[in-house]
C-alpha cells in the first residue's frame, strides 16, 4: 500500500510501490516541470506587462514644456487686456493638458478702477484654461490709484473662474481694510464688481480713527 503523505503521516513504500513510484516519475517529471516554466514565464510576462504600465504612466505624467518667468495677457475684442497670469516657473503635461505653476500672480483688470491682484504659493490651470487653483496661501489685494492697500485679503486654496472673473474658497478668509478688520469661513468674489461674500462666521472689527 502507498500511503496518502500529509501532515501527521508518515510514507514508507512497499518494493513494489516503490518501483510503481519510480516508473510514475518518468512521466511526472517533465511535466511538472514544463508546467513550473509555464506559470514562470507567465508571471515573468505579467510582471512585464506591469512594469510597461507602470513605466507608461510615470513616462506619461511628465512636462513637455516648461518655462520660467512664465507670463500671458489675455486681452478683449477692444484690445485691452483683460487678466496677466505670471509664475516664476510653469510645466505643462502632455498627458492632461494641464500647467503646474510655482507662485503664480494673478491680475485681472477692471472696466473701471485698478485692478485686482491675487498670489499664492502654487497654481494649476485646467486644459481648456476655464479653472485656475491658486493653491496654499492665497494673497488677494487691491490698490488704489495713488498706490495705497486698498483691501488685502488673506486666504488658501482658491479656485478661480477667469472668464466669469469670479473666485471663491470654503476656507477662513481674513479682510482687512483701512477702516475695519473682517474674518469669516467661505467666500465668493465677484471680482468684475468688486463685491465680495463672507459665508458664515463673519467678524468685523471697526478701526478707530485717529485723534
């Protein structure tokens, strides 16, 4: 009798299980071998299959052009321009069509008065150039025509909307002004008017005038 090995047993073959074994072993061999290669060489493909897409999308994500002291206007039908958006430095990636920028800046120019200035940290401006992100800390301000802070308003992550000139965040925002001081969570800027909406949690401080 041969018997079944398996945990807790112990085999001990007869002669002629033995010489059945043997004569098993002939054939038994070079097919499980021709197997273990095949399952080998399948998995070595799969890994390289893996590896190409792997390689395909790192390669893939890459700039295909960048450029520092990047800048571009856009301008009206009248000739005017409309918004300037500099960076100290843009990637753009083939695979998206998006642009990555380091400390971008922001204008967008008014019908009337001066126009409004927004910086941060770091920038991301969709393909079709409709959203721009204006990522980590958020500087938005305005001037007036003699140079003076008119307001300057401190925020993160904002997301712009150029050709409706409209810029909103759902972050603290911190408004300051000559005569007042107004914090508040979420704000929505209509930057073509000038008038801005503080959410929720609004706080204003009046400033004393001077004697």
């Amino acid at each position: 009798m041969l018997a079944q090995s398996g945990p807790g047993l112990v085999f001990e073959p007869t002669v002629a299980a033995t010489f059945r074994l043997s004569s098993a072993v002939g054939t038994w061999v070079p097919t499980v071998v021709l197997a273990i290669l095949a399952i080998t060489s399948t998995l070595w493909l799969a890994r390289l299959d893996q590896t190409d897409e792997q390689a395909q999308r790192i390669v893939g994500h890459v700039p295909d052009l960048t450029m520092e002291e990047f800048e571009i206007t856009t301008m009206g039908e009248d000739g005017k321009p409309l918004r300037r958006l500099s960076a100290a430095y843009m990637a753009h990636y083939t695979d998206t069509g998006t642009k990555e920028l380091t400390h971008p800046h922001l204008v967008v120019h008014r019908e009337t008065g001066e126009p409004w200035h927004i910086a941060s940290e770091r920038g991301w401006v969709s393909a079709d150039n409709d959203v721009i992100k204006l990522l980590g800390k958020v500087n938005i301000w305005r001037n007036s025509a003699e140079g003076n802070r008119e307001v300057h308003i401190e925020t993160e992550d904002l997301r712009v909307l150029p050709d409706e000139e409209y810029a909103e965040t759902a972050l603290p925002v911190r408004l300051s002004t000559p005569e007042s001081l107004t914090s508040g969570t979420g704000m929505r800027a209509y930057l073509g008017d000038s008038r801005l909406q503080l959410l929720s949690k609004v706080k204003t401080t009046i400033n004393s005038p001077n004697r």
